[in-house]
C-alpha cells in the first residue's frame, strides 16, 4: 500500500478518535491500528516515523509512537533488521 495512503488512513482514524481527547485518541487510534491493519502496514508506518513522519497529525503520531516502541519491545534482532532495511529501502526510493 502506498505510503501516502497509509498516513491518510492513520489520520481518518485519529480524527474519528479526536472527540474523546488527545491522550484517549490516540490510544483509540493506536488500538484500531493495531488490530486492523497488516503487520506490513505496521512496519511501513513506522518506517515513516522514523523517517520523520511526514504528514501525520499530532494525535495519529502519538498513537503509531506508542506501537512502534511496543513493537521495538517485543522484536527480537532479526526482526529489528528487518524494519531497518526496509526503512532504508524507502529512503532509497524517495532519493531516485
């Protein structure tokens, strides 16, 4: 899925959140994501965050904070590799 289309998403769902307050938005829209979205998804987003988020609002950037790090907890070293491979491979891809 396209990275753009990603942060489009993140942000729909951090809006349908918002009405409930910053700090339950985004455990509303951490919670979302992590259950509905593809763990390729998952990586892919927070690949961009660590790229610097481009395009995330406040409340959708704090949710996919709060994943990444519970992610990062839980990754063994193969795993870590392979997020940061692909993070570099995006890299690549916006300099060409």
């Amino acid at each position: 899925m396209s990275l753009d289309k990603l942060v489009y998403m993140a942000n729909q769902i951090s809006k349908f959140f918002a009405s409930q307050g910053p700090e339950q938005a985004a455990a509303g829209t951490a919670d979302h994501i992590s259950k509905f979205w593809d763990p390729r998804m998952r990586a892919q987003i927070f690949a961009h965050l660590e790229a610097g988020g481009k395009g995330l609002d406040p409340v959708a950037r704090a949710a996919i904070e709060s994943l990444a790090k519970q992610s990062q907890a839980r990754q063994n070293p193969a795993q870590q590799s392979l997020a940061q491979q692909s993070l570099a491979q995006q890299s690549l891809a916006k300099q060409s």
